[in-house]
C-alpha cells in the first residue's frame, strides 16, 4: 500500500473538489485530489457556468439582481426548509468567486436568464467552439485544474476513493486504488468529499425515490456518479439527510435526440396517459415545475401534441417560449430530424394523420383523445382557456392539419442533490447537528438548499453552490489548520 501524507484529501475532482483543493493551495495547504474518472471536471463538463449574483458582468448586462432580492425569493420558494445561514454565505460569495475564476482565465459569455420569468444569474462559460450549450463549462474545469496543480495540488486519476479512514471519531484520510490495482493510504489533517451525488446508480435512485432508471425516469447518466462519497460519509458518522433530484422533464436519450425535445416542449397541449390535461402549459419554460407536474402522471410521463400548422408557425415566428438551452433554429432542422425518429422506431416522437392513428399509439382511447381535443380547441377559438387559464397568446387550435406531432416527455433530473447536511462551514454534520471531525463535503452531495424542488428561477444554481462550497470548505480547513 502506498503511504501518502497531506494537508488536505480531495475526494473527487469536480468543480466542488477543484475549488477546495485550490483554496486549500491558496492557504500554503497541500491538497491531494482522488478522481475516479480519467478527467477533472465531473459534471461541469457537461454543465454550462455557474451562478453569480451581483456581478460585474451582470452590472454591464444591466441585469443584476442583488443578494437581499435573490436570499428573499430563494427562501420563500422553499417556504423556509433549508438552512438560510448556509444559503446566504454561498450567496455573497458568489460575486466574488465569478471574479476569482476570471482571474484563473475564465471567460464569461454574459449573465443569463434560462427562461423569461428567471434571474439573470446564469453566469455561461464562454465556451471553447463559441455555441453557447451544454459542455460549455468544460473550459471553466480546464482553468481549475491547471489553477490547482500551480498549487501543488497532487491528482490521482482513475483512482476512487474506497473508504474514510477514522480515528477515535475523527477522519483523518481516505483509502483508494487505482486502475492498476494499487492501494493508497492518503493520510491528512482534513477530508473534502466531493462526489456528485448518486445520479447515475440504479439500485439507490430506486431505493431513495422508487424511480427506475431509463424506465420512468431519464436523468443526466453522468459515468462513475454513483454515491460512492455518501456512502463513505454515512459510514463514517454523518446524518443521512436531504437527498432529492434536480427535477426537469425531457424525452428519452436527450442528447442523442436533442432537436427532437427542443421542438416538442413548447407550451401546446399536454397530456396524461388518461387523455387529460394536468396543468397550464404556459408554465412548460420552467422544466422543474413541469418535470414535478409529469413525475404525478401515471407512469412518469406525458405527451406534448402539436400538429404541423404549428410547426409552421413556428418555423416563421419562432417559438413561444424561448430558453438559452434550446436553440430556435432546431425548428428548421425538425422534418429531417423527425424522418430519422421514424426510422428509428424511436419512443420519444410519435406523429399520426388521424386522431384514430394517433389515439392506437397513445394507447388512449380514440373518442376520449377527440372530446380533449374538441374541448381544448373551443378553448383556443374562444381565447380563453376555462381549465388552467393559460395565457391566450400560447392557445394554438389543434386539427391535426397535415400531421399530429407529439413528444413523450418523461419525469428527468440533472442529476441528485443532498444526502448529507453540512453547516455554513460545510462541515459535515452528525445525527445531533454537530460537526464530525475532520469531515467536510461540497457540490452535490452537500447541497440541501432547494427544499422540495430544485430552483429554476435562479438558473446556475447547483454548478455555483459546487465551486462557492468548495471554496467555503477550503477557507474553513485553512481557518482551523493555519
């Protein structure tokens, strides 16, 4: 077994992991990093920036938010059931940690909202081939870890972390082997568990949430995002608490289908496995209120129909609703795309002439199909929607004029939040709410700040609390070592 001593013990080296082992350096600290993955960046490689909150960029935007505004709206959208002391650490540092990534070499494309009624607090990395998208924070990973390593930051890669080693209730280092099979003893004076929840592990999700993995369920599959630090974590004397999904609603297989959901989750007419409607379809831009009204439906999903004189609206207007995400044009690539759906027997697109044709692939009944129908189309030729009162403008009639388009949207997730509850410091905290010894945690497996549903208001919420987490644990360890 190879004997390794520091300062500080990294486990993961995600945008959490990598914060704290910077901060850590920043503070004449030693910082080993444990990474599973034969990269740095965890989930950051597929994000696109973190939240910032009173920024320069936001200023020069003329979109800033301040943090007594945003501390206000956070916390009565969790109607109180999270910690505000931790909260509003992580929300005045958040500015300044938009300028402390800049100083590493990080460019911004701007501050952003993710839909109309959001904060402009998305703070999107500008990315390295200049589309704004997923993946765009990769480059915000790159910064870090060269950040870390001018450090003295040492990183394992292909080298998890396997177990907490604890002394007299104190942890005091962390057990690890690497892919050739040798084992590490990583003595130190702190631990930094930092492995991005358990998004990807079957066997938990539905244990946690009775959700079945690629079933009813389509979250973000980030490899190697399994629990693995929550299960050290829990052993090692930490509470089990707060564990939740980053809720959102999507079509399955995502990314390989992307044009496909871009186009279908406009605010047309959604419904249930019953043939009903089930909530006011101008709210579709926010995907958490969405994803949660769909994860009540029967079998975790919902069909969003449209036909193609919509389509057509579309393509000449743009959309109703727009969202940094999911670009405009993916309306003129949608006849070749959805060709190739076709082909594919693919589940998430369905499209029919007739409403006989279309009710068989729904598996609903056709004259239950036609009186939704009938009824939701008196709505749009009388302007008012006397069910859920969605907003006039989105109230598009539904013939059926060339074809009926329709995208089967399933309850998804970014990834899990929570599992262990930490304090301001990011301490990790026992059954009593006191802090186990040399412990601490940041990003995802910390972050208990949503309550029940996952705040789409203040877009770039769970990649800020990763990187200001991860400096709060890093400036704690320095506090207490120093």
């Amino acid at each position: 077994m190879k004997q390794i001593q520091t300062d500080v013990a990294v486990v993961a080296g995600g945008p959490a992991g990598l914060a704290a082992a910077i901060t850590a350096g920043e503070n004449g600290l030693k910082a080993v990093i444990l990474e599973k993955s034969n990269t740095t960046g965890g989930a950051a490689n597929m994000g696109m920036g973190p939240l910032g909150i009173g920024t320069e960029i936001q200023k020069k935007m003329f979109n800033d938010i301040t943090v007594e505004e945003a501390l206000e709206e956070h916390m009565e959208y969790t109607h109180y059931h999270v910690d505000e002391d931790l909260v509003q650490i992580y929300f005045n540092k958040s500015a300044d940690t938009i300028a402390w990534l800049q100083e590493m070499g990080v460019e911004f494309a701007g501050a952003y909202r993710y839909f109309r009624e959001s904060a402009a607090t998305w703070h999107i990395v500008k990315p390295e081939n200049g589309v704004i998208g997923p993946r765009a924070a990769s480059a915000m990973a790159k910064a870090m870890t060269e950040r870390a390593k001018e450090l003295g930051a040492e990183i394992y890669l292909e080298t998890p972390a396997t177990d907490l080693i604890v002394e007299d209730g104190r942890v005091c280092g962390v057990l690890a082997s690497d892919a050739s099979g040798e084992t590490y003893e990583i003595r130190s004076k702190a631990v930094v568990v930092c492995t991005g929840g358990f998004g990807n592990n079957a066997e938990m999700i539905k244990r946690e949430f009775d959700l079945n993995l690629g079933k009813d369920y389509f979250p973000f599959r980030i490899p190697g995002i399994t629990g693995d630090g929550l299960r050290m974590m829990w052993k090692a004397g930490a509470k089990k608490w707060g564990a939740n999904i980053e809720t959102i609603y999507q079509v399955p297989d995502n990314l390989n289908w992307f044009l496909i959901d871009a186009v279908l989750r406009q605010p047309n007419l959604l419904i249930n496995q019953n043939g009903d409607r089930f909530m006011n379809e101008g709210q579709m831009g926010n995907t958490t209120y969405t994803g949660n009204a769909i994860g009540m439906q029967s079998g975790h999903y919902a069909y969003c129909i449209m036909d193609e004189a919509i389509l057509k609206r579309y393509k000449k207007n743009g959309p109703d609703i727009f969202d940094i995400v999911h670009p405009a044009d993916a309306f003129l690539a949608f006849d070749q795309e959805a060709q190739k759906a076709q082909d594919a027997h693919y589940e998430g697109y369905i499209e029919a002439k007739t409403v006989e044709e279309l009710a068989e692939k729904l598996g609903i009944a056709a004259d239950k199909l036609q009186d939704t129908l009938d009824e939701y189309n008196d709505f749009c030729d009388f302007g008012v929607d006397e069910q859920f009162h969605k907003p006039q403008k989105y109230l598009h009639p539904i013939h059926g004029k060339g074809k009926y388009l329709v995208g089967k949207f399933y309850l998804g997730a970014y990834g899990t939040v929570g599992g262990v509850r930490v304090n301001k410091y990011c301490e990790v905290l026992d059954a009593d709410l006191k802090p186990v010894p040399g412990l601490f945690s940041a990003g995802s497996d910390a972050n208990t700040i949503y309550g029940d549903s996952y705040n789409f208001t203040l877009p770039g919420n769970s990649m800020g609390f990763a990187v200001n987490s991860g400096r709060m644990a890093g400036e704690r360890i320095a506090d207490l070592l120093n």
